[in-house]
C-alpha cells in the first residue's frame, strides 16, 4: 500500500516538473537568419525630369548691307574690311560665348552690295531678316543710307549698329534698336571751331568761313550747326552755297566764295564730288588757308586722284590707324597682310562695331533679339581699336572725334594732341605752288 503511494507521488513529481519547465523562456538562436535577399518592386523607382540641352544653332546670324559700288563705294569697302576683320579675329578664338547654350558659337556674316541705292539696301535688310533670321544687323555708309535703312531694323526688332554716318537726326527719331559709335554732327560742327582755335594763334585763324552745303539730310544738319557754332567762335559765314549731289559744276559757287574773301571751306561732299571740287577750285585760283572736307578723302583714292592738289583737306573720320589705342597695332599688322597696306579710316569704327555686337551677346547670354539690344545699350567697352565706347540714350556713341589731314601724301592724325602724328598743316599753300 505505501509502495503504492510513493510511486503515484513520484509520478504526479515529475508530471509537475515538465509542465513548469514548458513555461519558461524561448532561447536565443545562435545561428543568424537566413540571408534572404529583399523583395524587388514590380516597377523601377521613377527618375527626376530633366530637359534635354538645348541644341546651338551652327553660327550666329549677322548681316550687312553696304554700298560696295556706286558713288559710296569708297566707303562701304572700308566698312567691309572692318566687320570681316573682327569676325575673323572673334572666330578664331572660337567665337562668341552664350550661356544659354554653354558654347561658343561662331558668327556668320551676310554681306550684300546695296549699290549706294537707298530702295535696295531697305529690301537686302529685309531679305537677311526674313533667309538669315538675323539676330543683328550691322549697317553700311553714309548718312543717308543709314536714314533709310535704320527704320526696317526698328520695325524688325533687330539691333542695328553702324558707322561712317554723323546725321544726328536719325538719333532723335526715338529709335531703340540703333547703336553708333561714331561722332555725330553736333560734335563735328562744335570740334571744327574748338581744334581751330586750339591750333591757331589768335590774329592767324581763318574766320571768314565759306560753308558748301550738300542738300541731303547730314548736309542740312552739318551745315546749319556750323553757321550756329561759327559765331560762338569768333567765325563768320561769308559764303553758304548749296548743291545737290554729283553736280558736275561748282565754279559757280567757288567764284561766290573767293569773291567773299572765304579763307576756310566745310563741306561734306561725296568722293567724286569733293574730287571734282578741289580740281576747279585750283583751275579758279582759289585756295582755302583751311578746308575740312568730311568724308570725300577718306581713302586713297582720294590722293591717287588729286596728288598735291589734295594735300591740306582735313577730315573727320572717326578713327586713324596711327592712333595709339593699344588694339590699333594688331589691327594694322592683320590689315596689312590682307589687303597689303595700313588699313582706311572707316575700318576702325567698323571692327569696333561687330566688336559691341558680340560682347552684347556675351552679356545677353541668349540669342534674343530684345536681350541683345538691352545688352548693347548699356555697353561699356574699354578695348576697341577707337578707345572706350559707350552709348548714351538715344544711342550715340560716347567716343573720340579725333580730326586728320593729308599731309604729304600720308593722312595724318592733327587732333587730339595725345594721338597727333603731326601738328596741323597750316594754313595751306596755294594749289599751283605744291
């Protein structure tokens, strides 16, 4: 009976026991998981939008109209040499940066003949608006081929900057796109009287002046501010004579002016008309002791034309290569290996002129017609071959009018002192004793 009991208490011991160690702890593992690779999405995470670079156009579109023939020719091949120069220079360093397409792009310059043909450069500037889609133009010569090619520019929306033109009045006209940086008549008509007194002692000046006034736009202009300015001065206006351009005839008004006893002529005759000038003023026995002859000796022609009867004409041109900016060697140096001589005056103002047109664009960082324009309004270049350029609001330059001479068969520069290659030749002595 008691071996009974001992063997149930023993059982009932151990079922006891099992059941209290089944409620104890779970043990940690000592071995690590399975190494499972995560499950993969069923559609790849979506990637940030980006737009795609812009392309860059091939070249950056610039076009010309110039009179390369007809009665301005002289002019425009001057211009010509200009604007192909620095494109040329602007191109070989890789062209002109633009941010918007984080590139240098080259430029590529449309040229065309206009003739001196006022109707055919309005249709050349439309025709490279509407092929070239031109982003600027650059203009020709003369005053009054800029007068009439300057509007489409406006309507277009185009910057426009050009040079070998003084009228003042196509910058009164409220144009935006139109850029110069070139002297303009006020300047000229105040600098001829300012320089003579300067360079003239007292009791030697010329002050009987005779005034030959072209009637076109700049010659209206040019010679009412120098009858305006003469008096300001100490100069008096014995002779103004008007004629209209390629008049083969000026005896008349020669004759008028001697009789008056002009000792000083101001004119702005085209080259076969100031040619044709001084060849009859010589024949009539009339010699000026100072005579300022805008724009007809502005090349060489001029001398290979007249000799020494063409000495002692002075000019206002804008630039010469014998100033002394320091761009102006270089420019020589690369004139002189392409056409084989120093280069004309209007080459100058003409390299300076693609020169505001690319840094323009550098600034704008866009192709945008508008953001150029705003850009060559607020230019500040102190690097050109005619010295610092800036513009004021209605678009004239804010440059040097710097006067030359032909002296000797060479022009000169006679004004301002800091750049004169010579002193100013004066007075002239008569044409049969050269």
């Amino acid at each position: 009976m008691e071996v009974k009991r001992l063997s149930a208490v023993i059982a009932i011991a151990l079922i006891v026991g099992l059941m209290v160690a089944g409620c104890g702890p779970t043990p940690t593992p000592t071995t690590p998981p399975p190494t499972q690779p995560p499950a993969q999405p069923t559609q790849p995470p979506a990637q940030p939008t980006q737009a795609p670079a812009k392309p860059a156009p091939e070249a950056i579109e610039i076009g010309a109209s110039i009179p390369l023939t007809g009665k301005y020719g002289s002019l425009g091949v001057q211009v010509k040499a200009g604007y192909e120069l620095a494109v040329q220079d602007i191109n070989a360093a890789g062209g002109v940066y633009v941010k918007e397409f984080d590139q240098r792009i080259p430029i590529r310059l449309t040229i065309y003949d206009d003739e001196s043909d006022p109707t055919k450069a309005v249709s050349k500037l439309e025709a490279l608006y509407a092929e070239q889609n031109v982003v600027a133009y650059l203009g020709g010569a003369a005053s009054d081929m800029h007068a009439a090619t300057v509007p489409i520019a406006e309507k277009n929306k185009v910057p426009y900057c050009g040079v070998a033109f003084a009228l003042w009045k196509i910058h009164q006209q409220g144009f935006r796109y139109l850029f110069s940086p070139f002297p303009k008549s006020p300047t000229q008509a105040e600098d001829t009287f300012k320089i003579l007194n300067a360079a003239i002692l007292e009791g030697q000046r010329p002050t009987k002046v005779a005034i030959f006034q072209e009637t076109t736009d700049w010659g209206v202009e040019l010679g009412g501010l120098w009858k305006e300015y003469a008096a300001k001065y100490g100069y008096e206006v014995v002779a103004y004579e008007t004629y209209a351009p390629r008049s083969e005839n000026f005896s008349d008004m020669i004759l008028r002016a001697k009789a008056a006893g002009a000792e000083a002529l101001l004119a702005v005759p085209n080259q076969p008309d100031g040619i044709a000038m001084v060849k009859q003023m010589s024949e009539l026995g009339w010699t000026p002791k100072f005579m300022l002859l805008i724009r007809a000796p502005e090349n060489p022609a001029w001398y290979e034309a007249l000799g020494p009867l063409g000495d002692y004409a002075a000019i206002f041109p804008g630039w010469s290569y014998k100033m002394k900016w320091p761009m102006v060697a270089d420019l020589v140096q690369k004139h002189q290996a392409a056409y084989g001589r120093p280069p004309d005056v209007l080459v100058g103002p003409a390299y300076t002129c693609v020169q505001v047109v690319a840094d323009a664009i550098e600034r704008a960082g866009t192709l945008d017609r508008e953001a150029i324009r705003d850009a060559m309004a607020a230019t500040n270049l102190q690097n050109t071959p005619i010295g610092p350029v800036q513009f004021r609001e209605d678009g004239t330059g804010i440059v040097l009018n710097p006067m030359v001479q032909w002296q000797n068969g060479q022009i000169e520069v006679v004004w301002p002192p800091e750049h004169a290659s010579a002193p100013l030749a004066y007075p002239a002595p008569p044409f049969d004793q050269r």
